[in-house]
C-alpha cells in the first residue's frame, strides 16, 4: 500500500475520491439501530443480510424494493411494501451526513483548478438522492457511481472504468479511500493509492497547506 507523500514532480494529475467514509460519513449507531428495528428480527442476522447482498444492489443490478425483499428472503420472513418504503427512506437517511471539512477540500481543490474525480459505490436511490442536495458533485471531471457504471468496488473494473473516463495513465491517479481493499484493488490496477484517516494526513498527502 502507498501512503508515500507526493512530491511536486510526482504530485497526482487527478485526485480520485471514494464517497462513503471520505467526504460523506458511514451510518450512525442511531442510524443503524432505526434500520434493524423497522426491519425486525436480531441485528446480527439483519446485519449479515444487508452487507451480504449489498453489492449487486450498489452495482445496480436490483433496485431497492428487489433488494429489500431479498433482505427479507434472507432473513425467513417478507416485508410489505409500506415496510419496504420505510427501510428504502430510513437507508438514505442513514448515508445522508456529510463532512463539511472534506466538502471544503474538494471545493479548494476545485478552485485551484487540480482535477477530481469521484468513485462511490452507490444505488441508484441514494446517488439521486446526493444529486438533489449536493451542487459539489458537478465540482468532479467524473463521478462514477457504481450503480451506473455496472462496476463496484473492489472488482477491477471500476478502476478501468474511471481511467478510461477520465483517459488518464494509471500511475498518474491518486486514489483516495477508507477501505484497505479498495486501496489495494486501486494499486492492482497500476492507480496510486493512499489510505484515508483524517483530513489533515489528506492535506499532508496533497502537499496542502494546513
């Protein structure tokens, strides 16, 4: 894994952002506990189902109501559509807070004209519900949801997808993401890679100032 500061010579052309972790924040206990209470039943199990068939739901294979009904198969019981509509709204709420300060890097990085771009693993209901709220995504030469790309992180061909977007040499990205296994997906496929913890080690990484 490359957590190596870039120098000027070597400073990335593009900066490619993960969302979920990075600029937006992951679910709060509060969040998370409203979701297995609609849902019913004992958190471990809910737990198990929601992240065991997350991924063709952010690749955009299933819709949300498919989705949750297969959450519900899952678990041995069914969920009618006005608990479906419940969990589908309360699952948006719960990745809806974003962090102001990595919103205010992306804009600085914006203004000094460094490109940017965006790979989110995301469904299509949460990508519109960002799209209707958030004028900073339009700040990104590509944002690449994974709903609409028919790629989710880890798999190899989300990195293809964004260099082939934004016509880019892999060594001359940096990418920037929460996940260990993003970061080394992204290193496989030649893009650079640096592990995110806080803003600050970010700016650090960037040769920003403070």
């Amino acid at each position: 894994m490359n957590e190596s500061h870039p120098t000027r010579a070597t400073a990335p052309d593009i900066v490619l952002f993960d969302m979920f972790g990075v600029i937006a924040r992951h679910q709060s206990e509060a969040c998370k506990e409203r979701l297995a209470a609609i849902a019913g039943g004992p958190a471990a199990a809910f737990w198990d189902a929601y992240w065991g068939l997350r991924q063709p739901y952010d690749r955009g294979d299933v819709n949300g109501v498919a989705y949750w009904k297969q959450v519900a198969d899952s678990l041995g019981t069914s969920f009618d559509d006005a608990r479906v509509a419940r969990l589908v709204e309360a699952d948006l709420a719960s990745w809806s807070a974003v962090d102001d300060t990595m919103v205010a890097l992306v804009e600085e990085l914006a203004a000094a004209r460094q490109p940017i771009a965006l790979l989110s693993n995301i469904p299509e209901e949460l990508a519109a519900h960002y799209e209707e709220r958030h004028s900073w995504l339009e700040l990104f030469q590509v944002c690449a949801s994974s709903c609409r790309i028919g790629h989710a992180k880890p798999e190899p061909g989300a990195y293809r997808w964004c260099l082939d977007a934004l016509g880019a040499e892999p060594g001359r990205v940096l990418f920037v993401d929460d996940r260990e296994d993003n970061i080394r997906a992204a290193e496989d496929a030649g893009v650079r890679g640096h592990l995110f913890t806080t803003p600050t080690r970010l700016r650090e990484a960037l040769r920003l100032g403070a």
